[in-house]
C-alpha cells in the first residue's frame, strides 16, 4: 500500500465477477477503498466486498443500480461520492455481450447494447465528473479490441465498443487538464459466456502472437497503471491482447 493510494476512492461498475472483480481485487490491495456496481449479480457482490472487507474492515461497499436508467446516473455518482466523501477513479468496466446477425437486428437489441456499452460510461463520466476534478482523478474505460477489428455476427456490439473508443478520446480532451481518460481493450481474455463465440475461440487465440488466452489479471494491472503510473498519460487505449492486433 502507497501513500499516493491509501484511502482514495474507485468506483467500478460490473464489479461482482470476471474482470470487474479481479480489477477490485487489485485496486484494493494497492490501498484504495472500492465501491463495487452490480445490477443482477448482488449475491457476487456481496461476496466479494466481504472477501475484501475481511481484508481490510470498512473498505468496500456495493451499489446496485440497472445502468439502462441512464436519466438516474446521477443518483449512483451521489451514492457513490456519499460512501467515503470522493471519486477519485471511475471504471466503466460493465458491459453486454451477444450476438446480432444483420439480418435480424432490431431497436431492442440496438437500444440495449448501446445503453450499457455507451450511454451508460458517457453520461456517468458526466455525473462523476465533478467529484473527480476535484481529486484529479481519472477514469478508465474497459473498451475492447473488437472495437478497431469488429467481431463479425456481433456488429452492433462492435459498434458501440467503437463508439466507447471515441467516447474515451474525446472526454480525454473535454475534461483536460484535471481528469485523465484513458481506455484498456482486451483480447482473448476470460472469454464470454456466449455459446455461440466458443466457435472462434480457438481461431482467434491462434492468431494471437503469445498463442495463449490472458487472464483478468493482466487487465487488472493495466487498469492499476493508467491510475497509479505515469500521470501524463491520457486519451490512450492499450490493447492487452496477446499480440492479437498485430495480425489480419
């Protein structure tokens, strides 16, 4: 544990599992104090902030919230900020995945993938915004290699990982010079609880230049840089892919 990180604050969104929750695990262990998102996943949740609590007492608290309200964004930065009295990173780690074929994609699908892929970290940057200027803090967005190179019967997944992409580029300039944005995108990583993606799963792990899956970890630490590392570094995605952009 740091002085830079001892008592500051990360508000994680989709924090109850995969690589929300191993970025909470890493987030806290370097001494920050964790406020845990979840929406459907509040048996994790909890789990996990009493994992983390046993650890270190009164250190990590959960909120639950359905990300696709986005006019009450607001509410979950107040709620947020009330646990400790700051923000001093946001990570927009919560995401939807499934597939889309073009020839059956409709505005339900389209509005929900957008919501919680895009709207949802857009319009709680804005909410928390605030709150982290005045720490100068930053954010983190966890955005995906799919959003340069899109994953083919997943195009408006795609889309909004792209759009997310931008988003964290242009928030790096709107909210310059006191909040750094960056993004981390993902490889073959904790693959997907989709039946239909196993089929390229092997493919695209061949195609990778370590020829092997990563592991939360691997996010987690990036995650932990961009906060705790070189603080002039914003506007950047680092692809943590195993080499996987380094090919067709």
């Amino acid at each position: 544990m740091t002085e830079q990180t001892m008592n500051r604050v990360a508000l994680l969104t989709g924090a109850a599992k995969r690589i929300g929750a191993e970025t909470a695990r890493v987030l806290h262990a370097s001494g920050m104090n964790i406020i845990l998102h979840h929406n459907a996943s509040a048996d994790l949740a909890n789990a996990l902030a009493a994992e983390l609590n046993a650890v270190r007492a009164e250190s990590v608290v959960t909120i639950g919230f359905d990300l696709k309200q986005i006019e009450r964004l607001p509410e979950l930065a107040e709620k947020a900020a009330a646990a400790w009295g700051r923000i001093d990173l946001l990570v927009n780690n919560a995401s939807t995945f499934y597939p889309t074929e073009m020839d059956q994609i409709d505005l339900t699908q389209w509005h929900d993938l957008i919501a919680v892929n895009l709207q949802a970290p857009l319009f709680l940057s804005q909410a928390c915004s605030r709150f982290l200027r005045e720490k100068s803090g930053s954010i983190v967005n966890i955005v995906d290699i799919h959003g340069d190179r899109p994953l083919k019967g997943y195009p408006i997944y795609s889309i909004a990982k792209a759009g997310l992409i931008a988003m964290t580029k242009s928030l790096a300039r709107e909210l310059a010079p006191e909040i750094r944005v960056n993004g981390v995108a993902p490889g073959a990583i904790m693959w997907p609880e989709v039946e239909a993606y196993e089929a390229v799963h092997q493919e695209i792990i061949d195609r990778t230049a370590l020829k092997r899956e990563g592991h939360p970890n691997d996010i987690a630490k990036t995650v932990q840089f961009l906060c705790d590392g070189p603080d002039y570094i914003t506007g950047q995605i680092i692809a943590v892919d195993g080499g996987r952009t380094l090919s067709n």
